[in-house]
C-alpha cells in the first residue's frame, strides 16, 4: 500500500489536524496525518465511547482572564487506573491564540509514573490573547485524549 499524503494544514473547525499513521510501499508506517489519532468526547466511537469519561483530560480554568496576570490552570483526567499495566503517563498542555498564524504553542508536558503519580495538575499561566486550552493525556492502554476549553482573555 502506498502512503497518501493529506495536507497536514489541513484546518477542522478552529483547530488544524496533527498526523495520522499510514503505510508506505516498504511496509513501514510513516506519519501523515495525525488528527484521527486522538480521541475526544466529540470523536469517540465504538469501544472508546465508554472510555470517555475516564480518559478525557477536564480543564478547570477561568473563563475569562487577565492578559498578562497569573491565573491557574487545572486539569484532571479519571477516575482512571494508577497502576503500572494500565495508567496516564503524559498530559500535554496547548494554546490555540486568536489571530496567531502557526498554532497550537506548546505551553508544558508533564510526564507521569504511574502509582507515584495522579493525573491531576495545576499550572499558573500569562495569557496574552484569547483562544482555546487543549489539554492531551496519554494512556499506555488506551491512547491519546483531547479536552478543551475557550478563554477569554481582557486587557
């Protein structure tokens, strides 16, 4: 089978799609879209529809904020399993800024060890501009998950 190239700036909604697998000639996967990838509450189906509410990364965050001034971020995922064959082991944060032409800006990764660690962070941040908080866990079992949120952002 031959690699089909999609265009990676492909945009879906307000977002623009990441990478998914495909096979190339030789058999290898290579990267070429990723967006089909990550589960969220609004592409789940099949199985992973009842790993929503377990998998889904919840943001808690201010609607609207200050620009410039601290203002704290959470995000939890579960109940979940914390054990070593089954737990989140990554949480990725990301700003998607209005009328910014290259996003998501990558605003932190917090890698987890499973029992020593819950899936529940907190992270003071300086926005400048509104858009969208994404939030990306990873499960060892059952991949990566999306969660969202917009913020308002005020001078």
């Amino acid at each position: 089978m031959t690699a089909h190239a999609q265009n990676p700036d492909e945009k879906v909604g307000n977002r623009f799609t990441c990478r998914k697998l495909c096979e190339s000639s030789s058999g290898v996967l290579k990267l070429d879209s990723f967006g089909k990838l990550i589960y969220s509450s609004n592409t789940a189906t099949g199985e992973a529809i009842s790993k929503i509410e377990s998998h889904t990364p919840k943001i808690e965050a201010s609607e609207s904020v200050n620009a410039g001034k601290l203002s704290e971020v959470r995000i939890v995922i579960g109940p979940h399993p914390n054990t070593i064959e089954h737990s989140i082991r990554r949480i990725e944060l990301y700003v998607g800024e209005e009328n910014r032409p290259f996003n998501p800006v990558l605003l932190a990764v917090v890698d987890l060890t499973p029992v020593y660690n819950d899936p529940d962070i907190k992270l003071n941040l300086k926005l400048s501009k509104s858009g969208t908080l994404y939030a990306v866990g990873y499960c060892n079992l059952h991949g990566l998950w999306e969660g969202h949120k917009e913020i308002k952002v005020t001078q």
